[in-house]
C-alpha cells in the first residue's frame, strides 16, 4: 500500500522532486512535533471525558463479574481496541491456522460429512463445502447479522438484543451473538464503517460527475457543508437512539476505533475537497488515497521526497482537525435538534465552516503582513549599519 | 483342510467381534453388553484410557458410570470441598461467556445436578426483568394508544420462555438434580432427561445452546460427542465446554499436582467414602487433551469460530464454538 501512495505521488509532484538536505531534518522534527500536538488536539476534540488512551483493561471484555478477575491469564486475549476490521484480523490471527487445517479437512470430509449429517447445507454455503467459501462468509455473515439488527435499534437500542433479533430474521438462533465481543459496540462500529463508505460513494459519483463535465465544481465551503450534511443525514432514522451510539462509542476499548473511522471520514472529504482548494500555491496538499488506514499519520511518512515547507504541513493537520472539530459540534447539535427537518442544525453547520473559513483568510493576511513588517525591519537594520559604517570591510 | 477351516471360523469370529465393538460402543453403558467384554477383550484392539488404567473401549462407560453411581450423593459437597469452593465462579463465568438471551432453549449434557442449568434458567429470568423494567421506565406516560396495546400484547410472553433440558447418562446424578430442584423451587421450564452423549435422544436442529460441563472428558469417544452437539444444535446455536485444562504456569502446575494427587483423593475418602473414584477423577484430568488439542478437535466436528477462555491459570478452560 505504501508503496502505491509513493508511485501516485511522484506521478502528482513533479515538480517538488528537487528538494534542498537541509530542509529535510528540520521538516521531521517539526513534522513530530506536529504530529503530536495534532493528536492531542484531535483527542481533546473528540473525547470530551478525555479518555486519551484505552488504559482500562479491567473491562476488556466487558465481563462485569469480579470472578472473571481469576481470568488472569487468557489465550483468546483479543486487544481491547476490537472493532470489526481489528476483530477479523485478530480472527484470522486465530482462525488462520484452523482455516488451513480445516480446508485440508474440509475436502476430505466433506463427502463423509454430508451422509453422517453432521454438517447442514445452509444457504450460503457451497455444495461442495470448501472450507476456504466459508471462512469469507463468517465475516460476511456477521455483517449481514448486524445489517438486519440495524432494523432492530429503534425498538432495543444499540445492544445485544438487536442482535440477537437481527439474526433471529436470518434464521439464526440468538446464541449466535455470541460471536459478538463487544456487543453493541460492535453494532455502532459497523454502522458507522457503513455510513462512511456510502458517503465515499457518493463523493466518488459527483466527482466522476464533474469530471465528466456534467457537473459544476463547488466552493470549497459549500462542498464540506453537503458532504457533512449528507453523512448526518443517514443518522436520521437512529437519532432517537444515537445519543447511546455516541456513549458507546466514547467508551474507553472503543475509543481507537471510533477515531480510525472518524479520521479515514475526515480525510476522504478533504480528498475529494483537494482539488478545490482555496489555498495560495505555497501551500500543496498530498492527494492521499482515500480510506486507507495511514493516511491518518503525517502523509510524509510514506514519502519522504516530497516533503512540502513547514507551513503548510500545518495546513494538512489543521483543516482535518477543524473538520473533526466541525463533524463532532454539529453531531451533538443534531442530536438535540427538534426543529423540521433539523434545519437549526444545518444553520449551525454553515455558521461553523464560515468560521472557519474567516479563521483561515485572517490567518494568511496575518502572516503575510508579518512578513512585510519582518522585511521592513531587517531593511531598516541594515540601513542603520550603513549608516553607521559597520558593513565597510577594512 | 483343517488350517483352512480354522482360518475361516477366526475370520468370521473377528467379524462378529468388530460389529459388536462398533454396537457396543454406540450403546456404551446403557445396557451391560454380555458377551461382548469377554470376547473383545480377546480380539477387539480398541483400547482407551481410565484415569492411567488402560481398559477397553465397551468397558470405560460401565465403569464411569459406576463412578458416578457412587458419588452422586456427597457430589455437591465434594465439588466445594476440592475445589474450595472456586467451581461456583467458574460456572459463574461459563453463564456470563454464554450470555443467555430471553427464549433460548439450552441442553445441559453430563448435567447431573443441575449446577449450569439452574444458573442458566435465573439468567435468563433477571434479563427478562430488566428489560420489563426497562420497558416500564420508557413508558412512564403511556397515551391510551399505547395502553390498549399492551392489553392485547398481553400474551407475547409465550414464546418467550426458556427451556433448559438436563441430560445425563446416569440416573442418580439427575435424582440428585431433581430433589435440589425441588428443595430450591425451580422447576418451571426445567426437564430432566437421560441420555448418552454419544447418541443424545433428540431431533436435529433444536437447541440454541449445549453445554457440557466437567463430563467430557468422561465420554469415550469425544468426536461422537461433538458431531451429536453438533446435530442437536439450531443454526447459529453455541456449543460450551467447561473442563479441566493445562495449567499454562509451571510453578502453579507443580502446586496443582501436589494437590491433586495428594490432597483430593483424601479428602474423597473422608467426605465420601471413597478413594478411587477420586482418584479416578484426578487421573481422568491428566488424560484429557489440552486447551489447543481440544480447540481443533471442535473445529474437525464442524464449528466455527472456536475459542477458548483460560480460568485460574489454565487449571479450567472454557471452549466456544458457533455451528454455522
């Protein structure tokens, strides 16, 4: 993946090859440095409890009984940041060599196994049973379990329930939430993996639309303001409940994950915002793939060449924090919202990015009035010496 | 002439023997099979293991079964005494690992006395209290709308209801179930049933839950007793197994060891009389495979998802496995 990021971004940058070693350490150093603050500042955004790092690992598994504390020591000890993606590779960590065994069985028994009927032919499962069909549907049958308890969670909430009657429709029986650890949580997760990735589709269609020519490129403004506005849209049929989507999704074993979603959100906007940056051409943004999982590291960690001067990698953090800042207000104001068809939150949304595109203009006129007054002195220090005589050479 | 016969009569002897080994061990225990022992004990090379006692396959169940035969009365008292009283909390966690929801039916096999079963039953019913309770804190003002509709939800609660089914292949352990049953008053939704777990008498596709607790490691042949877990499961129904495991610590091993051989038949012989099914017990214990070997054994029967947890250091483990 690492490698394709570089192979698009030398395509992209030409013309930023060329770069003078010196520029180079101090454009880490302060790269660190930023990385941190940017961190820390997302944190502050997101977490209001200022939960910063997932230390409690008391509740791993959300096992309440003070008797579990004997569990010392736990082989199937999953990392307390399992969501759906981190769950499956941990999965697959555990089922990859059951998997492989099992295809190797699997084969073989399968034709004993289907006359000792041992082995139910459902639906999805292939006539010939290969082991390799099935491990591919166990996550696609947990996503369709949580698919169908979506239906559920007006009725019970973001909790096991809803699952268990999701995948009562399937024809599951209810023990089969079992499956899922993290109970609600992992409902609340997959939901929200789900609304970023129809948000994605869409951005990807009006901008092949516009390509195409068919449709007008929009302000930078107004582009932010409708990608968020459609992503809240698709709470509307869970506000009810969603303020308990976003406690679970506050708890401290979800926290890293809600933040990789809220993040790979934040930068496939931008992405498809890139091209109609507003920005004065010192500052160049990296056109990063969207959705990958790094993106939400510095984008000069996969390529070192093309580091950019030190003011605008400011930028790449700063307006991916003032969007999560955005997203994040605009969330809590919604979920309170009583007015038709959310209007007063759509409202705070536009006063919100007009914020900060104000912040933004204010900025650069700052800066390059510093410049100038910078300029005016040195020119003035170095009359004085003139003056003075001080730069004649004996 | 004479050597032709001879080698045809041990031929159609061995025949014989290998159907009545196969016939034995498919009614293993339930009825004392009565030639078979003698001749297999001859022929049959299908041995397997009591406690370190090597004995034959059609043997084992009697035997087992003459254990618990023993220790059905004082089994309770005993469980406390060895294990100080820690099993409660490991059948404690096999409840919270299992997660019971309002209407699961679950099979408790090698029930015996009830331990998993009545946990299981008040589970279920304190998750069937809250959620009333909760419904009822939701709706603190019901318009009449809402009123006249729960008059006629009123008998939702039908299908709702939780079964459990205790099966054990010996009579006396679920004698002993049934009077503590009786004694503590739960008896609604609670069915005692005896069974092999080799051949559990039940339709396909009817329990959402089997559990097994502390008896696997008694049955003869453990893949028959998984592929009929199997069987009796619904779709997406869990199948539990808590068992005495490995200890993964080498220093708790050594303590263990001492304890086990040491301190538990002792106290089996004071409590209840009776030294070798105890030491019967502790053995049994050393045989059986540990917390990986067991893993991919379920995995062979056809479950998915199979997971271990480990409690108190190894001493137990808990294995989960979803038929999928």
């Amino acid at each position: 993946m690492c490698l394709d990021c570089f192979a698009s971004r030398v395509k992209l940058t030409k013309q930023r090859v060329n770069r003078p070693l010196g520029q180079l350490e101090m454009a880490a150093l302060l790269r660190g440095v930023r990385a941190g603050r940017a961190l820390r500042g997302l944190a502050g955004v997101v977490s209001a409890p200022a939960a910063r790092k997932p230390q409690c690992s008391g509740l791993r598994r959300g096992f309440h009984c003070a008797a579990l504390r004997l569990q010392d020591e736990s082989k199937s000890d999953k990392p307390s940041s399992s969501s759906s993606t981190t769950y499956h590779e941990h999965y697959q960590a555990h089922s990859a060599e059951q998997d492989t065994a099992a295809a190797s069985h699997g084969d073989s028994a399968s034709d004993p196994a289907a006359e000792e009927a041992a082995r139910p032919n459902t639906s999805y499962q292939d006539q010939s049973g290969e082991q390799n069909e099935e491990y591919e549907t166990e996550e696609q049958l947990q996503a369709r379990i949580l698919n169908a308890a979506l239906e559920f969670v007006p009725q019970h909430g973001w909790s096991m329930e809803a699952i268990a009657a999701g995948a009562e429709t399937l024809g599951l029986s209810s023990a089969s939430t079992g499956m899922f650890y993290n109970g609600g949580g992992d409902l609340v997760l997959h939901f929200i993996a789900q609304c970023n990735s129809q948000l994605t589709d869409i951005l990807a269609e009006q901008h092949k639309e516009i390509q195409l020519g068919q449709a007008e490129a929009k302000k930078t403004a107004d582009f932010l303001r409708d990608a968020i506005e459609t992503r809240l849209r698709m709470y509307i049929p869970y506000i009810e409940t969603w303020p308990q989507a976003m406690s679970l999704l506050l708890l401290p074993h979800n926290i890293p994950d809600s933040l990789k979603h809220l993040s790979t959100l934040v930068d496939d906007i931008w992405y498809y915002a890139g091209d109609r940056s507003t920005d004065v051409s010192g500052s160049y943004q990296p056109r990063s793939p969207p959705s990958s999982s790094h993106t939400f590291l510095s984008p000069f960690h996969h390529n070192p060449h093309n580091i950019r001067p030190a003011s605008s990698q400011m930028n790449w953090y700063t307006k991916r924090a003032a969007l999560t800042g955005i997203f994040n207000t605009t969330e809590l104001v919604m979920v309170q919202d009583s007015s038709p068809d959310f209007q007063d939150t759509w409202n705070f949304l536009d006063n919100r990015i007009q914020d900060v595109t104000n912040m933004a203009t204010t900025a650069k006129q700052m800066q390059s009035t510093g410049e100038t007054v910078v300029q005016g002195f040195m020119g003035a220090a170095v009359t004085l010496k003139n003056l003075t005589g001080m730069n004649q050479r004996r | 002439m004479a050597v032709s016969m001879r080698q045809l009569v041990r031929r159609v002897i061995r025949l014989s023997n290998r159907n009545i080994n196969v016939t034995a061990g498919g009614v293993s225990g339930r009825s004392g099979c009565c030639w078979g022992p003698s001749s297999c004990r001859c022929f049959s090379d299908r041995n397997t293991h009591f406690g370190f006692e090597t004995v034959p396959e059609a043997e084992k169940a009697k035997r087992v079964y003459k254990v618990f035969e023993n220790v059905a009365q004082k089994y309770d008292i005993m469980n406390d005494a060895m294990s100080l009283g820690i099993h409660r909390l490991w059948k404690d966690a096999l409840l919270h690992v299992m997660n019971p929801q309002p209407g699961a039916r679950l099979l408790d096999v090698a029930g015996g006395t009830g331990d998993i079963s009545f946990r299981f039953l008040e589970y279920v019913r304190s998750q069937q209290e809250r959620q009333k309770r909760r419904v009822a804190r939701t709706m603190q003002t019901p318009s009449w709308q809402d009123i006249s509709n729960s008059y006629s939800n009123e008998d939702k609660d039908g299908p709702q209801e939780s079964k459990a089914v205790v099966c054990d292949i010996n009579k006396e352990m679920l004698k002993v179930g049934k009077q503590k049953a009786d004694s503590t008053g739960i008896s609604a939704g609670l069915s005692w049933v005896v069974g092999d777990a080799e051949e559990l008498p039940f339709d396909d596709d009817q329990f959402d839950i089997y559990t097994i607790a502390f008896g696997i490691r008694n049955v003869t042949h453990i893949d028959q007793a998984l592929q009929e877990a199997l069987r009796v499961l619904k779709p997406g129904g869990r199948f539990l197994c808590l068992e005495f495991s490995k200890v993964t610590n080498p220093v708790l091993a050594r303590l263990y060891d001492t304890y086990s051989f040491q301190v538990i038949p002792v106290l089996g012989e004071v409590i209840a009389g009776d030294w070798k099914s105890y030491q019967y017990l502790v053995e049994s214990i050393r045989k059986f495979p540990d917390q990986e070997e067991f893993k991919s054994m379920i995995e062979d029967a056809g479950f998915y998802c199979v997971q271990y947890y480990n409690l108190t250091g190894g001493v137990v483990a808990l294995h989960s496995g979803f038929k999928l």
